[in-house]
C-alpha cells in the first residue's frame, strides 16, 4: 500500500503487498514446558519420558501451535485431552512401528492405529474421536514443515477414518416430574441463600462472651475477607462454643456462610438458571459480573460466550428480569451477594464463594458433581422409578428444550429459538424422552385418518336424530332410501355405490362386500348388526383353515374394523340383541368370501 491512508482518497496496493511470506518454522526447544490455555488455566506438558523421541518433539510443537491465539485448542480439558491422545498413539509406535521420526512413518501406521484402537473394544465414535487427535497432530506438523512426511502419509491426513464413526447417542432430557422436583427445591434453597448472606451469627445475649467473641471474629472475615482456623480469635470462640455445648463442627462454614456463598451453594443456582434460561452448564460457569446488558420491559439480556461456536463464540439471550425467580433477577441478586467478597478476589467470574480447603476463597467453578450429588440426595429428588437420582447439569438444557417443546405442542417455528429448525429437530426434539409423545401423536393422526376414511356408524339415537333434523352424513342424498333400507349392500347402507372411492365414477363399486368396513360411503345402522355379527364370526372360524399371515392379509382389517370401531359405536344393549338374532341369521356369504 502506498502511503499513508488518508480521508478521501482511494486506497491503492502495489503487487508486493500480495505476496505471502515463507512459513517460519517454531519448533519446540525441549519436551517440557508449559501452555497458558486461554480458559481454565496452565497445562503442563512433559514429554520428557516418551519415545520415540523425535515424534514426540514433533508432537509438542504441534500441540503448543494448536493451543496458541487463533489455534483450534482453547480450554484447558481440551488441550490435557489432545495430550493423552498423543501418549496412547506414542505407546502403539513403541509396540507396532519401526518408525522413529516423523518422516519415517507410513500409511499402515495410521491404519494399524486405527485397528488397534478398534482391537482394544472402543466404540466407533470414542475411536473416531481419539484418532483425530492423532491426525491432528499430523497435519499441523505437515503444514510447519513441508516435505518432512511421507507423501502416501499426506494423502492419509485428508480423512480421518474410512469407517464412519456412527450416529451419537443424543442426551436425553428428564421427565417434567424430575424437572419439578429440581425446580421446587432449587427455588427453596435459593430463597434460603438470600436471606442468610448479610445476617450475621449472632449469639444469646445471656453470654455476653460469647457473643463479643462473635463480633470478633465477624470483624476479622469484615477487614481480610476470610478467618483462618488457626486464627486466635477462631480458637477462642470455637473452644468456647464446645464448652457450652453448641455445635462447631461447620464453625468455619457458618461464620463465613454469612458473608460469602458456599461451595454447596453452586449446585441449586446453576440448575435453576440452566432449567430456566436453557443455557449450556460450561456458559453458565463462564458468566461475568457484566453478563446484564439492554434491558427492557421485564427483560434483559445475558451476554455469554460458547467456546465450541467457533466464530461466534460471543452470544446473547433474552430472559425474564424481575425478582430472585427470575433468570435476570437471580444473576442480580448474585452480583450483589458476591460484592463483598470481590473485594479479596479481584476476579469479574460471576461465582464466587468460599470453601473449606487451602484456598477458602474461589472463583470459578470446575467439576462440582460431588456437590450436586450431596445436594440432590439431600432433598431426596427420586427419577421416574422412584429411585434416587444422579442429576447430571449436562442434561438441564436438554430439559428446558423438552418442556418448551411440550409448551409449543412441538410448532417448530416457536419452538426453534437459535438454532435452525433443522438442528432443533434432531438435537433437541429427536430425543428418547420425548418419543412416546411423538409417537402417540402418529397413533392418534392415524388413528384419525383411518375413522374419517371408514363408514358412518350410526347408534339409534343418532339414527333418530338424523330422521328428525337436517343433521346427516356429507355423503348422503337420499337419506330417506339410506334408512329404509332401499340402499343396502350387505354389511352397511350405500350412499353412493355408483360413485365408490375404489372404483371409476358411474361404475359399479368393485371391492368385496367387506370393502364397505373401509368406506366413506357406507353407513352402518342398527338394522345391519346381526349381518356383521354374522361375518365376525365367519371370519374368526377361518383362522383355523389359513395361515396366520393369510387371514390377517385377507380379513385382518375387517376384524379390527368391527372389533374396534363398528360394535363400540352401539349401546351393549343392542349388541347383545343383534348377537342373539345372529345365532338364527340365516348366513349367506357371497362366493368372494371363501376364494
């Protein structure tokens, strides 16, 4: 570019400005060292021990290049994953390959590598997973030094695996009773949090020690934020209190409880903010002090980053703001509960809380299960077994999908919020909890489809209705013929034999009598009952002369049709009286019915 930009002038390049500099290679000088992972905090790579030693300083440089500004490998856990990766795939070359530097290895490596891990009993997608890590590796060690693989191993970096991986198991959602039962006990302890966070331990007035020891140490948490145990003041109230009897084996926590949250804390605001904002647990964790943006009428906006959107990592949501029940008040009334202790940890993480260990003052939060088991088997949340539940954060946005998915009656255009209808149809509705809704939703559309293409059963008081009101069947023209009986056919009344739904218009109707049971022309009064009742039993005695495939081909729909539509459309009454006239119905079946 020539010159400096100046307003109004067309920028202008020159040829060179085009040209692409040679790739400086940056191999790694030693096998350990460490990386500073953009989320979560320093890995420490060593490699120090692993052969073949070439490959694993190959390996390095391709994991320190990855984990950089703009590289692939941002998180912490991913990188530690990708190391544990490359130290499985180093233990196969030592036990399987002759190859000792990177240019020394060849297609059936990657190849044997591949069966070995299928060998070892990995399913297809943890195997697909595990070698891509490998691969990698590979192509970032190809793209830093050209010509250095073996070409047939270039051409194998251009796929992962010639097996596919699969279709993953989707996570399911828990049931709208475990979501209850999470919501009803999230609510209650949250309630509980607010109200003791700025409530001092106080103590009887009848000892006025006591309670100035309190005071004292109350003042301690006050100037530095936290009370060692070995804290003289500490000692001496602790000692005191089990003197008189008083419980001091969560001293520490109830002391510290009043002015910080508590590790035992996290586990109800991240289920109830996930279950009601629907957000992922990592981008819960990852929230700031400053996560509040553009407020509006009862809403506003969280601002939260998904590290695996890449390219789009930075996101918003609107929720409902108002009090401690809602999303935008809950993240308010934290901000305001953690202020205090921001002051002795200058970190703008929205989770800050004390815990019972060397560092009793944290921020972040990493793998709290053990907190969340504690917590759910303490309120005695049961799934739909009846057994006690492992609640497991990672399934909580797929429950907030599922029961807004029951709330829109699964409208799609309501329902796909962020996401494509596409992608909301298979990740979020295509899930196991949610396919006895959809499949009852198929019976019943069937269910519907099959009653409206079948025959009018017509009860005697709907037949007296229809003699004496306009009331009658879309079909109908002659209503008066239908029920007289000038139009019958032997199972049912015609409405329209010259114009069936089978056949050509102004023909004859060409299905056999028993095609009247599948059609919309037919209509079936009490006066055809012994007929059918007749046919029923014709067509049950002829199970014993024909194959059980054979009958249900020939007569299983007719059976279904008059077990489960026809005789439930007529009072019992009148069924039992048309059997009773079936047992002496002279039975004339036409030739078709015993072809």
């Amino acid at each position: 570019m020539r010159g400096r930009p100046r307003k109004g002038t067309a920028v202008r390049f020159e040829p060179a400005d085009g040209v692409v500099p040679p790739h400086a290679s940056n191999p790694v000088l030693g096998l350990r060292f460490n990386i500073e992972a953009r989320y979560g905090g320093t890995v420490e790579v060593d490699l120090v021990g692993e052969h073949p030693r070439p490959i694993a300083l190959a390996f390095a440089g391709a994991l320190r290049r990855q984990s950089e500004l703009g590289g692939p490998l941002g998180a912490r856990s991913t990188i530690k994953q990708h190391l544990s990766a490359y130290l499985r795939f180093f233990e196969y070359l030592r036990e399987h390959s002759t190859a000792t530097t990177p240019a020394g290895l060849r297609i059936h490596d990657i190849n044997g590598y591949e069966d070995f891990l299928e060998a070892g009993g990995m399913s297809p997608i943890h195997r697909h997973v595990v070698l891509a890590k490998a691969i990698l590796a590979l192509r970032s060690i190809d793209a830093d030094q050209p010509g250095l693989l073996d070409e047939g191993v270039r051409r194998r970096l251009s796929y992962t695996s010639a097996h596919s991986a699969g279709r993953s198991r989707p996570r399911d959602a828990y049931s709208p009773l475990v979501a209850r039962q999470l919501r009803d006990a999230a609510r209650g302890d949250i309630a509980k949090i607010f109200r003791r966070i700025g409530n001092l331990l106080d103590e009887d007035d009848n000892y006025p020690k006591l309670r100035r020891l309190t005071d004292e140490a109350n003042a301690r948490i006050v100037a530095s934020g936290r009370l060692s145990s070995a804290d003289p003041s500490f000692k001496k109230l602790y000692f005191m209190r089990l003197r008189r009897s008083l419980p001091v084996s969560a001293l520490s926590e109830d002391l510290h409880a009043r002015f910080h949250l508590r590790a035992m804390d996290i586990p109800p605001l991240l289920t109830f903010l996930s279950l009601e904002t629907g957000l992922e647990i990592e981008c819960c964790k990852a929230l700031t002090v400053d996560c509040l943006q553009n407020p509006g009428p009862g809403t506003v906006e969280i601002a939260y980053v998904k590290r695996r959107a890449r390219g789009a990592e930075h996101k918003h949501i609107r929720v409902r703001d108002g009090g401690a029940g809602t999303p935008g008040g809950l993240i308010r009334k934290l901000i305001e509960a953690t202020a205090f202790t921001r002051q002795f940890v200058p970190s703008n993480c929205l989770w800050l809380y004390y815990y019972t260990g060397p560092t009793q003052l944290r921020a972040g939060i990493e793998h709290p299960q053990e907190l969340v088991d504690r917590w759910s088997a303490g309120h005695g949340i049961v799934d739909d077994k009846g057994e006690p539940l492992r609640l497991l954060l990672s399934r909580l946005r797929k429950t907030h999908k599922a029961l807004w998915y029951l709330k829109t009656e699964g409208h799609m255009t309501r329902f796909a919020i962020g996401h494509t209808p596409e992608i909301a149809a298979r990740h979020y509705a295509d899930i196991p909890s949610l396919r006895q809704l959809h499949e009852a939703t198929i019976t019943e559309a069937f269910s519907e489809v099959a009653a409206a293409s079948g025959p009018v059963v017509l009860a005697p008081t709907e037949e007296a209705s229809w003699r004496q009101s306009d009331a009658r069947p879309e079909a109908s023209e002659n209503i008066d013929g239908i029920l007289s009986g000038e139009q019958d056919v032997w199972l049912a009344a015609c409405s329209r034999f010259d114009r069936s739904p089978f056949g050509t218009p102004g023909e004859p109707c060409p299905q056999p009598f028993w095609g009247c049971l599948e059609c919309r022309n037919a209509v079936i009064t009490a006066r055809k009952l012994p007929a059918i009742i007749a046919f029923l039993r014709f067509i049950e005695e002829q199970r014993a002369g024909l194959s059980a495939a054979d009958w249900a081909m020939k007569f299983g729909r007719a059976h279904a049709r008059i077990a489960g539509q026809v005789l439930p459309g007529f009072p019992d009454s009148v069924v039992a009286a048309a059997r009773r006239e079936a047992e002496v119905y002279p039975l004339y079946l036409p030739p078709e019915a015993r072809q």
